[in-house]
C-alpha cells in the first residue's frame, strides 16, 4: 500500500487517522506489516470485498469526504491509466471497446441501479488493463462508492458517456496518456460535480 503520508495526501486526513486506520486493518487480518527496508504495509490475500466494505463505512460515517474520495480517484486513475497505456492487451483494449458498444446498443432500457453497475463496468475493465492487482482493488472499491452514491440520488447519466470512452480508448491505444488522462479526469469531474448538486439539493429539503 502507499506511505502513511501519501495516504494521508490522498485522503485528506491526518497520518495518525491513516495509522489508526492501518491499525484497524491489521487486526481485521487484511493487511499485515513487514519492517526493513523493503517493508511496509501489504494487502492480504483474500477477499477484495471486504477493502470496499472498509471504505464504505468509513464513508457512511463522515470519515472521508466526498471531495477527498473524488481525489482519489482522479489520482488512483491517473496511475491506471499509465499503466494501461503500458500493460493492456489487444483482448483488454477489445473488451473495454465491447462494453461500450454494448452499453450504446441496449436495446431496452436498464432499471435505475442496474443501468448504475452497467455503466461504471468499464472502470473494472480500464483496472483490468493495469494488470495490478492492488489497483484494480481500489479501483473497485472507489467506484462502488460512486455506486451506492448515484443510486442514492438517481443516476441520471451524462448522455456523451459513449464518445467520450470512445476517444478515450483511441487515446489509450496510441498510448497518449495526457490526452487519456486528461479527457478522463473532465469526465469525472462532470460526474461529480452532479452528484455534489444533487446532495446539496437533499440536504436542503
């Protein structure tokens, strides 16, 4: 996992909320400490699900802010996408190509929170081209909260989706991780910005 700081950067919280965190970890059986200079905190084999239900409930009770979560995920995106541009395969470049040509081709419409696992698929399948095992873990983990997030307010999806993920792939196949990067990041924060105003707009009634 990253350094204590790092974590902290990322989540915008302190390194003693990060180390308590870590503590909690540890003891749960999900990650464990090695010392030395090759040392530091390692993900346990075992269940992904139970990274993203950690990170669920520390968002269910304040802990991580929803603009502390959106960092993170542009950065932990970012690092994917390099390594994609590096890693992926025809077959991974392919499939994420099927999942978009599928989603634009539904022929009947998708019930809300079914639409919501639909669309957000293609972020498993951009980990998946990291070949990073750890990162396609937090990739989960990060969009499942987006998930839980969309379905709460009403997905309402953005209608440029398909020609956005089109060129992104078209960037990621010449292996222009600027251009990649960059168009993702506008897309996510569109999304968010979404979202933002639909729980401003619930807090006020």
């Amino acid at each position: 996992m990253p350094a204590e700081r790092d974590m902290a950067e990322m989540f915008g919280i302190s390194r003693q909320s990060v180390r308590e965190a870590l503590r909690g970890l540890e003891m749960s059986g999900l990650v464990e400490s090695r010392p030395g200079v090759t040392g530091g905190v390692f993900i346990r084999e075992g269940d992904p699900s139970v990274v993203t239900r950690a990170v669920n409930d520390l968002v269910s009770l304040g802990a991580l802010s929803s603009e502390s979560l959106f960092e993170a995920r542009v950065m932990l995106t970012t690092d994917v996408i390099r390594l994609a541009a590096i890693r992926a395969t025809e077959e991974d470049l392919q499939k994420m190509e099927d999942d978009i040509v599928a989603f634009d081709q539904q022929a009947t419409p998708i019930p809300g929170e079914q639409r919501t696992v639909r669309v957000t698929n293609f972020y498993s399948l951009l980990a998946a081209a990291s070949h990073n095992e750890v990162l396609v873990m937090l990739m989960n983990s990060l969009t499942e909260i987006v998930q839980a997030r969309l379905n709460k307010f009403g997905p309402d999806p953005l209608t440029d989706v398909t020609r956005m993920r089109r060129r992104f792939v078209k960037h990621l196949r010449a292996g222009d991780v600027d251009k990649a990067s960059s168009d993702m990041e506008a897309h996510l924060k569109r999304v968010e910005n979404r979202l933002a105003e639909k729980e401003k707009k619930a807090l006020a009634n």
